[in-house]
C-alpha cells in the first residue's frame, strides 16, 4: 500500500470514531446503549441489519465458498437466506418487538423457564465470542496480506477499534457505523469484481475459465446433480432445502441476537417489521461482489497462496486485491473490507454485551441495581467479549475455509435455539420444561455429529453436508424431546402465554401478518412477498 492508500484508511478510521463520540451523547440510560433508545428509522436499522452480516462471513467466507464450490454457492442468500429474513419480518418480530423484550433469551425465559434462559444466554454468548474471533482472524488476513503486518498485531489493532466505538456510543454508534459501513463495503468490493471480470475476459470468459478448471460445468450450476451428494457442494437437494433453506437459514436469520437487535432498536413497530425486508433486497446482489470475485481467484491465482497441498480459500479475496488493484483503489477496497469485518465484529460483540448485561448479570448475578450500574457492567461486558474474541481469532485461523468454522457454529447454536423457539411459538402445549429438553438434546446432537464426522465415524461427503446434517438432526430431536416431554410436565396458563404465541390476544394470525404501516407501499406482507419472488426468479439462469 501506498501512502496514498494508508492516507484513506486513516480518514476512515477517524470517521469510525468520530461517530462513536457523537453516538455517545445520547446515551443516557442502558435502553440507550442497548438498544440505541428504541428510535432508529427503518431504512438506518435495515442497512445496519445487512450490513452487520457484511462480516468475515460475507466477505472472506462467501469468496471462499465461491472458489470451492463455484455457484451453488448461491443457494446461501436465494434459500439460505432470503426467505427466513422475510419470514422474521412479517411473522416474528410482532413477538419480539410487541413483548418489549430486550433479547432473544428473554423471549424464551418468558415462554418457557429461567432453565432454558441461561442455557441460551450462556451459549448465545460463546457462539458470538466465537464468531466474533472469526471476524478478527479474517481482519488479520488482510492487514498480513496488504500491510505485511504480523497476525497478532493485525488481530489486536482490529479489535481495539471495534472496543473504542462500541464502548463509547453502544448499539446507536454500531449502527450508524454500520450504515457507513455498507457503502464503504460496497465502493471496495466492486472494483474488485469489475477488474477481475476484465482480466478473464467478462463473465463469457469467466464461464469458460470455471469449465476447465476443477469445478468444471458443474461449478457454474445450483440445482444440477442434487438428487445425489456429487456435486461441488457436496450435498443432496434435501439436505440444501431441509438443512440449509430451513433450519439453518432460519435459525440464524430468525433467533441470532445479533441481527434481530438491529430490528429491535427501531422505532416502532412498522419499522421493526420492514428492518429485515429491506435488507433482504441488497443481499439478494450481494454474491456479485463475493461469490464473482471467488471463481475470478480460482481460476487466476495459482494454487490460491497454498504452496502445495489444499487450496487456501480464505486468500480468495486478499491475494485477488493484491494482484488486481492500483494505488488509490487499493485503499477503498482495503477500507471497505476493514469496514466489514469491523461491523461483523460490531454485532457480534454489541449482541454479547447485551445478553451478558440483561440477560446473565441483571438476572443471575446483581439484581435490582440502579440503571447506572447495568450501564457501566455493559462497558465492562464489552471490553472482556473484545479480549475473547482475540483469543478465538486463533480458533478460527485453524480452518483453511472459514465458511465451514462458522457453519459448524450455526448447526450447534443456532438449529436447535430455532426449532425450540418455533414449536413453542406456535404450538401452546409446549411445556417449559419441554423447551428447555428439548433445547439442551438439540444442542448435544448437533455437537455430537459434528465430533462423530471428525473421528470419521460419520463418512459426510463435505464439511458443510455435516453441517446441514447436523442442523436437521438437531431440528428433529428438539421436535421429539418436545412432544414426549409435553405431556409429562405441566404447561403454562393462557394468561402466561399472551403476547407470546400464536392463537392468543396481541399476536394472532391476523394481526401478525397484515399488521403494517398505513401506506399500502410500506406493508412489510408486500414488501416482503416481492422479496421472495425476485430470489426464486434469480435462480433461472443458473439452475
């Protein structure tokens, strides 16, 4: 990088922290640093709700996938994701937002037990402490990559920044950063894409570039060869639609804090309900700027950085910035993707801090203390989540596709908190104690597939077949649990349950899905029916 280059970097990291400061002053109660007062316009929460995705998951992990397993990469945003964001919309966030709950956990201390509570705060934040390392490792890539920085002092810069601004402005300077940040993403990805496209001669040379590469036809197709695992994927169309397109998708989409925090923060209802519609349209594009830039990497970067043995996919996109862009343009695109692992990192560490504060502290540990108090442990709560998070970082450098680390999370944390949650949303019956069985035997059952394919007593055909395998046999037994439990404990009264399922007052059917602002252009049914048409249409051309 040139001084040029450092010079961009420099203003955008004064910008980050200037709107961490400027955040600062209207922070005034914990509901202020939480949850940003609950008074942020639709249009800030679902750039903010997109962009905090923009992490090392999108970024580094989705170019990855892309160069390994060429187009049915896509299935990730057009199945994996799309639907289960428009569902949260229409269908979920009339709980979340009309309870007033303030997480995710909390939502199920009410519907089932403090039990099944601290068993989802705790894992809720190990998963985000986890996955917030993810962010910092791929942050490291980077700056080893461009700025020949060492991974330890990479990975230590990166995190105090994210720690500077969060712990001054909380949730509203997250946010507003992630707004930010979803430009500055988007103004260093594209060139990327546009140079790479030019180098290959346009997506007609690309296409010819993929076929006599390893992937083959077969890397440029989604749906081609599914009734069977031999594919790049490695996987069958039932474990993408079962795995991947519902338990997978909808467990993170619909129950991961750290997204559904965004939605939250919003200003009223309408605006929590369209938070996740209007992020659902730019991640239905967003694989033109990662999954694109992968097959430009495999097909022009020898060996992808390896040497020799495997290819390794993280470098997709640092070794593609390396070869392909020229001074000035350099530094937007080392910017932008500074910018997305910092929002990743952003969520994941502003969704442990609440959960910790509220939902661990507030609950378990100091009761009844002066708002203040919870104020300042939110502080605290964020500087030991950032420390941690260094400390996963080296977890995740151990994976040569960091897609299939964060997808092994997903499987254990996520599928069995999303199948708890919605039979018990929809089904009254469901005991407390059955939600907390269930949710503990799902969490086990995902963990022990996974530890049973790496002893090699489960022969899966990919890491990420096992995962949408682990996924759908953790939504199974959390099924089972929950309906041999059932009929053994005792079950909640009506009244306990209003506002919290489906079938009584404040959250019927009805009024969960037609509820909406009053102008007809705004109704998050519409908005979000559109959504879904416009991914399955996207799939034409590629199937």
């Amino acid at each position: 990088m040139s001084p040029l280059d450092y010079l961009i970097l420099a203003l955008y990291f004064g910008t980050v922290l200037g709107v961490g400061f400027a955040a600062r002053r209207a922070i005034k109660t914990s509901v202020d640093f939480f949850l940003s007062g609950r008074s942020l316009p639709a249009w800030v929460t679902g750039l903010a709700f997109v962009s905090a995705n923009l992490g090392a998951l999108e970024i580094i992990g989705m170019a990855a996938n892309g160069a390994q397993y060429g187009l049915m990469t896509l299935h990730y945003y057009w199945i994996g994701a799309v639907p289960a964001m428009v569902f949260l919309g229409i269908v979920m966030m009339p709980f979340y937002y009309g309870s007033k709950v303030r997480s995710v956990p909390e939502y199920l201390r009410l519907r089932f037990n403090r039990p099944a509570h601290l068993l989802n705060a705790l894992s809720f934040a190990v998963a985000q402490v986890l996955i917030a390392g993810v962010n910092l490792y791929a942050l490291a890539l980077i700056m080893q990559a461009l700025l020949g920085w060492p991974l330890w002092l990479s990975i230590v810069v990166g995190a105090l920044i994210v720690l500077a601004y969060i712990t001054i402005g909380g949730l509203s300077s997250a946010i507003y950063n992630e707004v930010l940040q979803f430009f500055v993403i988007l103004a260093g990805l594209v060139p990327i894409t546009v140079i790479g496209l030019a180098k290959v001669g346009g997506i007609d040379g690309l296409w010819d570039a993929v076929r006599g590469s390893d992937l083959g036809e077969a890397g440029l197709h989604t749906w081609a060869d599914t009734g069977s695992a031999d594919n790049p994927l490695g996987a069958s169309w039932i474990g993408i639609v079962f795995g991947l397109g519902f338990v997978l998708s909808f467990g993170y989409w619909t129950t991961n804090f750290a997204e559904v925090q965004r939605a939250i923060s919003a200003k009223d209802m309408s605006a929590a309900r369209r938070t996740p519609i209007i992020a659902a349209y730019p991640k239905m594009v967003i694989p033109l700027v990662t999954v694109i830039p992968g097959l430009v990497a495999v097909v022009t970067v020898n060996g992808l950085g390896a040497e020799t043995g495997d290819l390794t996919y993280n470098n997709a996109i640092p070794l593609l910035m390396r070869d392909l862009l020229p001074t000035g343009v350099l530094g937007v695109a080392v910017t932008g993707l500074l910018a997305s692992f910092m929002a990743g990192m952003a969520a994941n560490v502003s969704g442990f801090n609440t959960v910790f504060t509220y939902d661990i502290w507030q609950t378990y540990v100091r009761r009844d203390r002066p708002d203040d108090y919870y104020l300042r442990i939110g502080r605290i709560a964020t500087i030991g989540g950032v420390l941690v998070g260094i400390g996963t970082a080296f977890i995740a450098a151990g994976f040569n596709n960091i897609m299939n680390y964060i997808q092994v999370l997903f499987s254990v944390f996520n599928a069995p908190l999303f199948a708890a949650f919605i039979i018990g949303m929809f089904w009254k019956r469901m005991t407390a104690w059955a939600g907390f069985w269930s949710l503990l035997t799902g969490t086990l059952g995902a963990l022990a597939t996974y530890l049973l394919y790496q002893a090699g007593v489960l022969p899966f055909d990919s890491d990420l077949e096992e995962s949408f395998w682990g996924a759908g046999i953790a939504f199974v037994l959390v099924a089972i649990v929950a309906v041999v439990v059932t009929p053994l404990t005792a079950r909640k009264s009506d009244d306990e349950l209003r506002g919290l399922v489906y079938g009584l007052a404040g959250t019927d059917g009805r009024q969960a899905l037609l509820g909406g602002d009053a102008r007809w252009y705004r109704s998050p049914l519409l908005l979000g029916g559109i959504a879904v048409v416009l991914s399955a249409l996207l799939y034409l051309p590629v199937l």
